[in-house]
C-alpha cells in the first residue's frame, strides 16, 4: 500500500517574539464562541510565553483520517481548517482497515486525534482503540446536537467515545419548474410520500414523460435510498422489518411510484448533470453529488427534505467524528504542569468544533455542521438552503435517523446488493413482493452469521447480533 502524503500546516518551531504574542490574541480572536471553547482559546492564548521548544513539542498534533483523503479535499481541510490553527497539524488520510492497523500500533505509531464516520469509529471502539472523552468543548450542550446523534455517539455505552462533528446526508432537489405542479397545499418541508407521487405523476403529465430521477445506476446510491430512506418510513426500521407485513404496501408504492421515473434512472450514478440538462425536474442523491447543479445554478433549483411515510419520515446520515486513540497520552504527564495542562488531542477539537470553522467546511468541502450553533454562522448564500434542508431533515421530530452500516467484516457491499436485489426484483421484474423479502432477510442474516454485529440505527440497539426475526 502506498505510503500517504502527510499535510501539515505551519507550525509554531522557531517562531518567537511578535510571532509568539499571536496566541495571547487567539483567545480574542474567538471571543464570539461558546464560553468553554473561549476558556479553552485563551489558555492557549497565554502560552504563547513558552519556550519556543516546548511550544513546538505541545502544538504539533497528529491526526489521522479515514475521511477527506482525495488530494483536493485534504488540501482544502489544510487551508480552511488547520492554517489558522495555533500549532501545527500532521494530517494522514487512510482507508478504514490502515486507520486499525495503524492503531493498533499503539505508541509505536502514535496518534492524537482521528476522524471517521460512525462505522469506522465503532470499528475502532470495538477493537479498544479509542478512549471514552472527558467533558470539554465539542461536547459543550450550547453547541446543540441532536440528541439521537449524540447518544449514537456514545457506541453503546455510558460514555462519549467521540464528539460529532460534522455531516453528510441525502436530499431531494427539484428544478423550480416543478413547483407549479405540487399538490394543493403541499408544503416541501412536509411532503407526504403520497404527495410525492402525486407530484410525481403530475409533472409527468404535463411534459409527457416521467422526469423523477434516482441514481439508480451501477456506481449510484439507490440501495442508500431504499435501506436509509424507504424502509424506515414505511415499516420504521431497516433491517429488523424485512420480513414484516408492511413491506408489501411500501413495495407497492414504490411500483406506482417508478412509473414516473425517468427510465435513464438505470443509467444516472449522479443526479447533478440529469438536473442542470433538464432530463429530469426532481431527483434524490447524496448532497455533494447534487451540489455542482446547485453551485452552478443557485436561483433554479430548490433543496429540501426526503418525503414523510407512515412511521415518519426515514433519513440517512453520515456523522462523521473525532475520536481519541486509546493509546493517546491525553492527560499531563506531570501533575501541576500548567504549561501542558490542555492536550493536543481537545485543543484540536476544540479548534475543529467552533462555530466559523464548521460553518466554514460547508463551501470548503461540502459536508455540514451538526451543531446549530455552527449551521446559524454566515456561509456562502448558494448553500444556505442546502443548510436549511439538512437541518430540518435531522431534527425533525418526524424523522427517523439511521447511520451507515458497519464495516461488516467488508460486507457492506453484499448488504447493499441484497437491497438493490430487492428493488430489482420487486419493482423492475414485478416478483412476488414477501417471498422475494423472505429471501433477502435469510441472505442478510447468512451476512450477520459471518460477521455478528449489533443492530444499528434506525434498528433498535441491542447487545445481541443484529438479525432479521422470522415472522
């Protein structure tokens, strides 16, 4: 495997003097800022009188990432996130399974913070390499994470093993062209599967072919939408009611449905380029695969949130967080010792956690801030509304959140596939809905017998291996 590049972002060796009394005014800098963040910044602030050695031995943070690893993507992190850091940040992206290995490593390769999404953090966690997190800012109530996410953030225990941080999720977008045709007293925050349909239906009537589309294609994200997004609003879980009565009506649905779908949907893997070419009007996809139309567009497209079932309305998202490493030394080697009273690690978060920084890594790399207290900061008047949505897809009481799901062993992928089975069979080939169910719930459980694993969200948790009940 090829050895990453390692970003770094200017440090603090062998500066002094004027360049040193910068700190002291990054309390005041930040002075805006929740009041534990605040008191985190100005003690750092007045370090700035150490020793030009020691501040370099304390400011250096080694972080570790399975996240934004693509070169443009690292380097727009370096830019938004880490110059303006008061240290210096040696930032690795890795795949998930190096993260582990890296890890496991221990002081023989130590880390001070790694990022992932909620997958591969429970990987770690599971495998007793992170550590459970004390109290400090990221985790400051001010900040206003939903509930639901933080107690996700909490893998099943009484303590918080990492601090949310920020989000990607799945959205619908429409051409502005639609709206005229949406239902009689429709509203978008509130659309009604039904609705959606009808909507659906009459957009197709009045251009004379079906212009919904989904990223149904080899490389798109259509199993995301019937795992995260369907099966939740229709039966309220994902996993648990494959078997249950009430798929029969969702599969039914979604055959009505289909018939007002764009039949290139087969072909679509991202939904920006069918938008801005006008193939179709109302697409669903993941946010970042729908931001070039909008970037490109502002003014003629409008994002808002997935549809309400029966049982709410289902919604995929991926946290992504900052844990500690197990192996981490986040405490002061020598009691008393002011000058590294504040660790690396939560200097760092509390750094990544501040309002403009997470605001800021909307425009910067299109993934959003799960606190409210960050969404309200100004950001880029294009991506407001894209803001907007996300924020009332996640803390809607209606909505029924779910995660990705877990590495499985690298079975994921045989997950996904037993889902667009589903779909392939019951909606394009008109299979008998609950026999081709039964048939997917005893492949799904064959993957849990491989590789056991807790039920996650939107399943209920339990301490035993996540299956599919017989019914």
């Amino acid at each position: 495997m090829a050895q990453p590049g390692i970003i770094s972002s200017g440090g603090l060796g062998g500066r002094s003097g004027t360049d040193g009394g910068r700190l002291c005014r990054f309390g005041w800098r930040r002075r805006r800022t929740t009041g534990l963040l605040w008191t985190l910044a100005l003690t750092l602030g007045c370090a700035a009188s150490l020793p030009t050695a020691v501040r370099a031995q304390e400011m250096s943070v080694r972080f570790l990432s399975t996240q934004f690893a693509p070169l443009d993507e690292a380097a727009a992190l370096r830019h938004h996130a880490f110059d303006n850091f008061d240290g210096s940040v040696h930032f690795q992206p890795y795949d998930s399974l190096a993260v582990i290995e890296r890890l496991a490593e221990g002081e023989n390769a130590p880390v001070d913070l790694v990022a992932g999404v909620h997958g591969d953090l429970e990987a770690l966690s599971q495998a007793g390499l992170l550590q459970p997190i004390a109290a400090m800012s990221g985790l400051d109530p001010e900040r206003g994470i939903p509930a639901s996410i933080a107690e996700a953030a909490r893998l099943g225990t009484d303590r918080q093993m990492y601090i949310p941080w920020m989000q990607a999720t799945y959205l619908m977008a429409a051409d502005r062209r639609a709206l005229a045709y949406l239902p009689v007293g429709a509203d978008l925050e509130r659309l009604t599967y039904d609705q959606f349909r009808v909507w659906a239906a009459a957009v197709d009537t009045a251009n004379g072919h079906p212009m919904l589309g989904f990223p149904a294609g080899p490389r798109g994200l259509m199993p995301r939408f019937i795992q995260g997004f369907l099966y939740p609003s229709f039966t309220g879980a994902a996993v648990t009611t494959l078997r249950d009565p009430e798929v029969v009506p969702m599969w039914e649905y979604m055959r009505r449905l289909w018939q007002h779908v764009n039949v290139r949907s087969l072909t679509y893997n991202q939904m920006h380029e069918p938008l801005l070419s006008g193939d179709v009007w109302i697409a669903w996809d993941h946010v970042a695969r729908l931001l070039p139309a909008i970037r490109a567009e502002p003014d003629r497209f409008v994002v808002f949130p997935a549809p309400i079932g029966p049982h709410g309305r289902g919604a995929l998202i991926v946290v992504i967080g900052l844990g500690i490493p197990s192996a981490t030394q986040n405490v002061a080697p020598s009691p008393g010792d002011w000058r590294i009273a504040v660790p690396r690690a939560n200097r760092l978060i509390g750094h990544l956690t501040a309002p403009d920084i997470e605001a800021g890594m909307i425009s910067a790399l299109g993934v959003f801030p799960i606190a409210e207290a960050s969404r309200l900061w100004p950001v880029d008047p294009a991506l407001i509304s894209i803001a907007d949505a996300v924020a009332t897809q996640v803390n809607d009481p209606d909505t029924i959140l779910g995660v990705l799901p877990p590495r499985l062993g690298g079975g994921t992928r045989t997950l996904s596939l037993a889902y667009m089975l589903l779909f392939t069979q019951i909606v394009l080939r008109d299979a008998d809905i609950y026999a081709t169910s039964r048939i997917a719930a005893d492949d799904i459980n064959s993957l849990f017998d491989q590789d056991p694993h807790p039920c996650w969200l939107p399943d209920p948790a339990t301490e035993d291996p996540c299956r599919v009940p017989p019914r």
